[in-house]
C-alpha cells in the first residue's frame, strides 16, 4: 500500500482547492444598472477595470465556475478561458488600454493578461 506523503497531500489539497473560471461577455445597455451592479457582485473583476470592445458597449467578467447558473446571468453565454481568448482577438476588442490598431495576436496576449488577473 502505497503511503501519502505530506508533500502529496499538500498537492492534493491545491488540486481540490482549485478553482475553475468562466467569462461573460456584458452588452452594457441590455442591463439595468442594478442587474450589473447584481451580476458584477459574483464576479472576481469590476465592470470599471475590465476589458471593453471598441465601443465600450461591451466588457469582459470573470466569475467562478458554478454547477448552476445564476439567474441573473441566465441570459448570457458563459465562455472558457480558450474560447474568450478567441472572442477576444476580434478586431473590436483592441481597445481600451490597447492601441486600437493592435494584432489580433497582441489581443490574445491581453485577453491571457484579463484571465490572469493582471487587467
């Protein structure tokens, strides 16, 4: 039988204390101030320090993974780090911080920047 070591369970531990994220991409003007202000409360970033398209109509928030979907983002179409980076490198998302004549392949960098918590 195989013995645990303190160095493994500490690993194992981590691993369970994990947590998985999801992204929403928000059209700001299909919410009301007090649904952003509800869904924004579960996310892990603010709608004034994130990621904005060119025309600041939409941003990017980062939640934990939940097994249920909250209702008040029912409507919205929950993403994967992989596929927000690839919403992401649209062209009408090099904004913001970003020059807007920025590569798709600078986008992708920033949108691993937002995933990492570095906005």
């Amino acid at each position: 039988m195989m013995q645990l070591t303190s160095e493994v369970l500490g690993l194992l531990k981590n691993r369970d204390n994990m947590q998985t994220f999801e992204y929403i991409i928000l059209t700001l003007a299909d919410h009301t101030n007090s649904n952003k202000i509800e869904i924004e409360s579960h996310c892990v970033c603010n709608i004034a320090n994130t990621q904005y398209n060119t025309g600041a109509t939409k941003c990017v928030l980062k939640f934990v993974k939940r097994a249920e979907t909250l209702t008040c983002m029912s409507s919205l179409t929950r993403y994967s780090e992989s596929e927000i980076i690839s919403q992401l490198s649209a062209d009408e998302w090099n904004t913001g911080a970003l020059n807007a004549s920025l590569s798709a392949s600078n986008a992708i960098v920033a949108a691993a920047e937002l995933i990492d918590g570095h906005s």
